[in-house]
C-alpha cells in the first residue's frame, strides 16, 4: 500500500493539471524544502564566523589552521553531494528531506559542546568542522527533487527561488551567530561567557529548534513523486555526457566562487582589516544568494549562457578591483568591489543552473522518435537532469573549500590575499572562453536550443 505522501500521476507540463492541482503542490513542496536547505546552508556555513572568534575562546590555532577549519566543511559538503544527488530518485524528496535535515542535529550539538573546550587537539575540531559539511548536501537533492515538480518553462524560476531560500542561510549566520554568541540566556555548557565576553556553544545550540520545525514541515507537508523513481544505475549515464563536465567546470566558477567566498569573507576581513567587525560580513552572501533568483529569471528570458558569458567577464572586472583595494588597504573600496563580486556569483549561479535542464532537454529530444517516443524521452531527460543538477553542483562546491584553501596559503606565502586572486581572476577567463565556444559560437549546441543563447555573442 501507497502512505499518501507518495504522488503517483505528475505531469506539470498538462497546463490543465497544473493550474488545478499541480501548481499548489509544487509551491507547497518549494517552501519546505527551501526551508530545509536554508537550514542546510546556514550550518555548512557556520564555521566560517565560529573559526574567526576561537581565538577569543581561547583556542590557539594559527592563520593557516583558522582558514583550514573554513575550507574542511566546502570540501565534505562537495564530497555528500553525490550520494544525496541520487538519494532522491531512491528513497523519495520528502523521506531525503526528513533524513537529511535530522542528521544536521549531529553537527550543530557536536560544535556546541567542542567549542567550550580549549584544550580540544586541533585534529578534533578538523573532524566537528567537517561534520557541518553533512549540510552542504542538501542543496543537491534539494534541487533535484524541486526540478521534479515544475514545468520546463518554469524551471529557472522556481529553482532558483530554491537556491535563493539556501544560500541566504548563508547570510542568515553570519548575520544571526555573532549576535548571539554575546547572549548566555542559551548557553548550556558554561555559565559564564570566555575572556571576550562570547558564548560560542551558542553558535550550535541556537539551530535546533529550528531544525525541529523543517523535520516536521517536511513529514506533514512534502510528498514523494512515484515518475521521479530511478536507479542509480540509471542516472550513472550523465557521467558520460560531455556537457556534465563542461558545466561542472563553469559552476565552480559560480557557486564554487559564491561558497568560497562566503565561506572566507569574515576571516579575511579579520586578517587584512582588523580594525572592523566581522558582522558586515553577511552583506556578501546576502545581495548573492537575493541576486540568484534574477539570475534564472534573466537566464529565462534572454538565454543562460548569454548572461553567464556577460556574467563572467564581470566577476572578473570585480575581482580586479578587489585586488586593487585590498592592496591599498582601502576597506569601502574593498568592499563594494567584494559585493559586487557576490552579486555576479549568484546571477551566475541562476543563469548556469538554468542552462542545464535545457542541455539535457535537447540532448534527449535528438533521440525521440514520433509523440511517443518523444513522451519517453522527456521523462529520461528530466530524470538525467535532476541527476545532473546535484553532480554538477557536487563539483561545483568544491570552491568551498579551494577558495578558503587559497586564501589561506596566499596569505601565508605572500601576506596577502592577491596571489589568490589572481588565480581566481585567470580561471574566470577560461569560463569566458568554454562558455562561448561551447553555448554562443553559431556551431554550438546554442544553434538549437533557445533558451541557451536567444541572442547571439
């Protein structure tokens, strides 16, 4: 017997079945799992403003160790991608979303008790960072099983409404913890607060509740779809498609950037500028993750990879500038370039994103044979789609931890952050050149598909 949390017959492509009923399932199943990704989001993060402030509790790690404890979570939550990528089409979105919110318990309860510890050995705290990685997982199935629920022409939209929803999670704590951890109205482990007046258990202990809400959301109001249902055997055929790779390769440049700079933006603005707070950090992944869903919205209505090549040449411009300030210690300039630089990662993010479930549309219809064959191979191309939305933005996230890792070393080689840049910006000029030759040139796969390229470069 089907529990009634299973949905058997979906087509929202049946505009009829779609303003009925279809429409109003899809926005109610959107909002849990922004939800829960946003929670995911905000716990993957949660290092990146913990680690600034271990000095002050009296934990004595260097630059390159603080930097360290950033990057350790964006390389799990790259490395959890994959199987939560395919755990979708498995267990089902609803019962993935239950699972996968519940485990984020471990790494908040963990962080809250090891950061009242100081003596805590280094390699410790390496493992409870990497524990907060398990929310960097979320994004992936999150993302495949939203792009189950809404039709291709809406796809941009609503995925990146979703994508919005969790990397704000991002802002949401870097915002929300250092405001906390000044409060011991939560704290459970100690009485009194570290020499600096902090109570960094907060940090862990403030998510649960809220957790509690999304694992309940999640079983009341989600649904599994039986046509999302796949082996993993099944969706191991992206790993053969040449535009998997070439797409992974240009989401590091846009998520990758957007993770990594989140990620690495309090401690560098604590090493290069010590005289400001670190609270201003969570600007940077607020205007990027509020700028995604304008990403998908733009990539809708003039082609995904004509704003993802503008959309590189202007992070490389930003980076540019953010070299240029950082190196006069120049704070106001510094930071409009840096938010402007967020900016373009999220449109990014939106515009690349929504060039993939187009790719894959294509790629399958060129195998259809009569109304049919064509039915069949559209439910094969949103089945290899939403696979290759989470493996891609697996790859993807590993900025997360390469960027911060960059940070670091450069930091550490030079005193500076700008051998790193510099890196980044060279990078970019080869999103540039992929995107062009593979999405503009009048050869390309853009000749056929447009909303890829509706105007040419």
């Amino acid at each position: 017997m089907r529990s009634k949390s299973w949905i058997d017959h979906w087509n929202p492509e049946d505009e009829k079945f779609w303003q009925s009923q279809g429409k109003f399932i899809a926005r109610r199943n959107l909002i849990w799992s922004i939800v829960a990704e946003h929670l995911g989001f905000s716990i993957w993060l949660i290092w990146s403003i913990v680690a600034a402030n271990l000095p002050a509790a009296g934990f004595h790690y260097t630059t390159a160790q603080l930097f360290q404890l950033v990057a350790l979570p964006g390389l799990i939550g790259a490395l959890m991608r994959f199987p939560y990528t395919f755990a979708v089409t498995v267990f089902g979105g609803r019962n993935w979303t239950i699972v996968s919110a519940s485990l984020l318990f471990i790494p908040t309860i963990a962080l809250a008790y090891f950061v009242t510890k100081p003596d805590t050995p280094y390699h410790v705290m390496l493992l409870i960072s990497a524990l907060a990685g398990l929310g960097g997982g979320n994004f992936a199935s999150s993302m495949a099983n939203i792009s189950f629920f809404y039709p291709d022409r809406m796809k941009g939209w609503a995925l990146g409404l979703n994508a919005a929803g969790g990397n704000i999670g991002v802002s949401t704590v870097q915002l929300l913890v250092p405001i906390l951890m000044g409060f011991g109205i939560i704290s459970l482990y100690q009485a009194t607060p570290t020499a600096a007046g902090i109570y960094l258990q907060n940090a862990g202990l403030m998510w649960l509740v809220p957790l509690v809400i999304a694992v309940s959301g999640a079983v009341l109001f989600m649904n599994n779809l039986s046509s999302a249902r796949s082996t993993f055997k099944d969706q191991l055929v992206i790993v053969r498609r040449k535009h998997t790779w070439i797409m992974s390769y240009l989401y590091i440049g846009t998520f990758g950037s957007f993770i990594g700079y989140s990620a690495a933006f309090p401690l560098l603005i604590k090493t290069q500028f010590p005289a400001i707070t670190i609270g201003i950090a969570f600007l940077g992944p607020m205007v990027g993750s509020l700028a995604r869903p304008l990403g998908g919205l733009l990539a809708d209505k003039i082609g995904g990879a004509v704003v993802s090549f503008w959309n590189f040449i202007a992070m490389g411009a930003a980076t540019i500038g953010v070299v240029y300030f950082v190196g006069i210690k120049d704070f106001p300039g510094f930071l409009a370039m840096f938010l402007i630089l967020f900016v373009t990662t999220g449109v990014g993010n939106g515009s690349t994103f929504r060039m993939i479930p187009s790719i894959f549309r294509e790629e399958k219809l060129r195998e259809a044979t009569g109304e049919s064959g064509r039915m069949l191979v559209l439910k094969a191309a949103s089945l290899e789609s939403a696979a290759a939305l989470g493996f891609i933005s697996a790859i993807g996230a590993v900025g997360g931890f390469l960027i911060p890792t960059g940070f670091g070393k450069s930091i550490a080689i030079t005193g500076g952050p700008q051998l790193a840049l510099t890196i980044f910006l060279a990078f970019y000029v080869t999103c540039i050149a992929l995107t062009w030759w593979y999405y503009l040139r009048k050869s390309s796969v853009a000749a056929s598909v447009p909303s890829l390229a509706q105007a040419r470069v």
